[in-house]
C-alpha cells in the first residue's frame, strides 16, 4: 500500500491456527547480531593507550578469536584527558596515541583505527553523555581528568570520531547521572548526533548506551532516535579494573555479580530485530572465576544473546578460557539470526530454574539447566515448556560438550551441581501458532489475540520496499511502546520475531502498531505462538 505517514494503523483481522509450514512468510528478515569482541576497560582502567591496543587486536587474531566472529576492539575510558582546542576539537596525547606507520601524525586517533583496520577487525571509542566522564566521579587509577564528555559536542565529536574511522561508539553517563539529565533525551539527542555524522562521513557508528539500567533503558533505547541497531547496558558493572601490577590488582570478580547482571538485563520483551539488553563486559578469563564459573558465565551470556565483549587481557588468556570464549555450538547459541533472549519457563523449587531461548531453526531451542542452590539436584524440562509439540523424534545435545545425549520424547532431567549449569540444544516440532490476517490493504489494531503463557512468540509479516530499515511501535495491552525494526524486504514479505507480554488471560490481548519515524512497514499479518 505504498508509505503510510498516519499515526495508527487500522486492521480487520481473523484468528486462524496454522502450523510453521503455513506461516505467511517463511523468510526471516535479517537483522544485526550481538557484537563480539573485546574492551579495555576491565583489564586496564584508564590506562589504555596504543601498545596496549596494539598488542589486543594482534591477540585477537593469533589466537584464532577472530575466526570465531570477535571483531570489535574497543577503546574505553581514559584514552583521553578532557583537552580540546580553541574550535573545540578533542586534542589527543601524542604519547600515548603516537604515529604507527610512517608519514602518520602523533596524536591522531586515525591511527590507531588504520591499524586495528589493518588486522581484519573494527574500532570500538568511548565518551560519556555529560561534561564530565567517569573519571571525575570516581578515578580507578592516576588523578581526575574533567571534561572527558561529549555534552554540548555532540555534532562535533561523534562527526570527529565517524571521521577518524571508528565503527563502535559506547556512551556513558557518568557525567550525564552527575547532572541529573534525563537519558532517554540525552541519548536520543546523541542518535541524532550519530546519524548525522554518518549521512556526512558515509561511516556506519555502532551505538553503544552505557547508563547502567537507570530510568530502565529498555522502554526507551530501541530505535532511540531512530537509530536501527544498538544496544544498551542493563545494570552495573561486575567488577571494578583489575589491573596486573597496580593498587587494585587483587580484586576479583565473583559469580554472585554475574548473576546480578544476569538478573538484570532480562527484559525479553526489549531485545529484537538488532536491539540488545547488554549484560556487561565478560569477565570470563579474569581473576576469582574458576574454569567451572567461566563455563557458566558463558553459557548465561550465549542464552541471553548478550554482547559478548570480553574483559579480560587477551594476551594472557588460558587454553581453557580461549577454548570456553571460541566454542562454536555455543557461540551460534548467542549469535541466532533470531536475535531473541531467553525466557524463564520453569522454576519448580526456588533457584532451580529452566531457560528456553527461540532458535531460528524450526524445533530448535537453547535451554539452561540452572542450578541456583547450595546443593545438587535434578532439574527436568518438557516440551511444552519449550511450546514444542509432542515427538517420539524430539533430540537433546550438550552444548559444551557437543555429544548427543539421546532422544526426548516427552521430558529430559539432569542432575546439576550447585551454582552450576547444563546447556543444551533441543530439537523437536513446533507448537502450532495463530495466526491473525488483516483485510488487504489496511493496517491496524489486532485485537482478540490469545496466549497460553505470559510471554508468547510473536512472528510479524511484513513488506518494505524501501532500501532502508523502517521503524514502528508496538503498544501491546496499552503498555508503554516498543520500536521495532524492519530491515528491507524488497518487494516480497519476510517477518522478523518479537517476544511480547501477553499477560491477559484467553483472546482478549491488544497489540496496537504506530508509525515512528517517517514511513512505516506493510504490516501484513502476525502469528502467535
């Protein structure tokens, strides 16, 4: 029906079950993946400077990381000083950001990223949404440097940073919290920033938000200033710097705060069509985690389709920890085309808990055995946990291990030891969904859609024949709106897959799509699982 500019669209439906062959569209649209990669700030605080980085994109690659999808080397806080010139410009340390190659300049952060570049990899660079950065609220080593924001730059420093040729920005908000803004206009001011400086440069920026969880990024970061792909940090850090030879040297990181952070960060409801919950920087590899601990920080990592942005000094890295960090199975876990996060669908007795997170493959589902308690004890899982159909032919596999462990015809139990976790992949057939068909040629309410469980799969097709991702909201039951993406189509539909709280009882649940920026998708149908 062409561009829609109305604020809603109005829809004529009928409910009818179908089974996945008889979905209306059987093409995913493809979305971004969580970013994979390494930052610096766990391992070196403030600190970093470029034979540091040097030494990390030449890790990433000799130990094979980057074969396995690590491509972001991220530069965070403390590359900077807070200095700038007379027009404004950031004015970086020579010293600590010399010239690499011959005819560069010293102090030219092209540099580095023409290096990085170099290696096959991407550049990651840090601000922060204020004045201040974060070391002004609490320096981890050497003094306070102020200024080390981007506020009242944002146009400046963002096109500064498109042109030195950094891919990944990561805002914080040290400076942001200490002013007591309101994030959601903040960030939504620096998306502005960001595309401008990438419609003049022609330079994709990957947005990274940093504010900690607080004001619940989650109702407001996807598609934040109409930007098509980004991610947002869900809680706190895990644990301060633990810098080798240092003052803080003997912290360690802990697997309480891993699970804090995993707690955190699921809101499932947010995280579709490339918009992440961030559940921090990995500290697998790290001192205080054991190799058992590491294994269980990935796996919550894998299921959550976090980023996986790893702390930890990559040169220094054991085989253990490089072996956990690499494993196909359990990185295509994180890396599903489906870009979903897991759902706890089980909990029969506290801290013994099931998470089953969607696949993109008809069947399939990565589930978590999660053993919160002080003692072992046998977890089971159905499929109708997993909205799996009965099949004598359903599969189980130990992710880590990569063996099969034999059929599932109706449940699979395993003991697990306290504090630990089994991550497998089943394979069964899907449950039936329904699916909702609007008259042609319009676009609406759905209304009278049912759900057996709080959280249901919603598949959405769709046409967009544009050449860009277009945006829109999805009210469901009156909550507040969430934006979804909707990368092109061409002229054929393809559906991308949502995760929605339908939390009223029988068919009386409403999901209510608006426009948000400029023209909306072709809404065509949604199936409900």
């Amino acid at each position: 029906m062409g561009n829609i500019s109305r604020p809603k669209f109005i829809l004529t439906l009928t409910a009818l079950a179908l089974s996945p062959a008889l979905l209306p569209a059987q093409r995913p649209a493809p979305i971004p993946l969580p970013p994979m990669g390494w930052s610096s700030w766990n391992s070196f605080s403030n600190s970093i400077n470029s034979t540091i980085t040097i030494a990390q994109a030449k890790a990433m690659v000799s130990t094979g990381m980057a074969k396995t999808g690590y491509r972001y080397i991220n530069i965070d806080e403390g590359w900077w000083l807070g200095d700038r010139d007379a027009q404004g410009n950031i004015v970086v340390d020579p010293k600590a950001w010399p010239a690499i190659a011959p005819g560069e300049k010293p102090g030219d952060m092209a540099n580095i990223v023409r290096f990085i570049h170099s290696q096959g990899l991407k550049a990651g660079i840090y601000t922060d949404a204020g004045t201040d950065g974060c070391g002004t609220v609490g320096p981890d080593l050497g003094p306070s440097y102020p200024n080390e924001g981007a506020e009242n730059h944002y146009e400046q420093d963002f096109l500064q940073f498109a042109r030195w040729g950094f891919d990944y920005v990561k805002v914080d908000w040290c400076g942001g919290d200490k002013e007591n803004l309101d994030p959601a206009v903040q960030y939504a001011e620096i998306a502005r920033a960001i595309a401008r400086a990438e419609s003049i440069t022609g330079h994709r920026l990957y947005y990274s938000i940093c504010n900690w969880g607080a004001r619940s990024p989650w109702t407001w970061a996807p598609g934040v200033g109409g930007v098509t792909a980004d991610i947002w940090r869900t809680g706190g850090d895990i644990v301060a710097p633990i810098v080798a030879g240092t003052k803080n040297a003997s912290r360690r990181a802990e697997l309480k705060e891993v699970f804090r952070e995993f707690d955190q960060g699921n809101h499932p409801e947010a995280q579709h069509t490339g918009y992440y919950n961030d559940l921090d920087m990995m500290v697998a590899g790290m001192p205080g985690l054991s190799d058992n601990e590491n294994r269980v920080h990935m796996s919550l990592w894998a299921i959550s389709a976090s980023p996986l942005l790893i702390g930890a000094d990559l040169t220094q890295l054991t085989p253990a920890t490089l072996s956990l960090l690499t494993n196909p199975d359990v990185l295509a876990i994180n890396q599903d085309p489906l870009g979903l996060q897991a759902v706890k669908v089980s909990e029969p007795i506290p801290g013994l808990q099931v998470w089953s997170k969607p696949l993109a493959k008809s069947g399939d589902r990565a589930v978590l055995l999660l053993n919160r308690t002080a003692a072992a004890a046998p977890i089971s899982v159905t499929l109708a946990d997993l909205a799996l159909a009965p099949s004598p032919s359903a599969t189980v596999k130990d992710l880590w291990s990569g063996k099969p462990l034999g059929s599932f015809p109706a449940s699979y139990s395993a003991t697990v030891e306290p504090g630990d976790a089994a991550l497998l992949l089943i394979h069964g057939a899907e449950a039936k969904f329904t699916a909702y068909k609007p008259v042609p040629g319009q676009l609406a309410t759905f209304t009278q859609v049912a759900a057996r469980a709080p959280t249901a799969r919603v598949q959405i097709t769709y046409t967009n024949p544009a050449k860009t991702t277009r945006l829109a909201e999805l009210r469901v039951n009156g909550r507040i709106a969430t934006r979804i993406a909707f990368p092109p189509t061409g002229p054929t539909p393809a559906f991308v897959t949502i995760q929605s709280q339908l939390d009223r009882p029988g068919p009386t649940n409403v999901l209510e799509f608006s426009s948000a920026t400029g023209p909306a998708p072709e809404i065509e149908s949604i199936a409900v699982q």
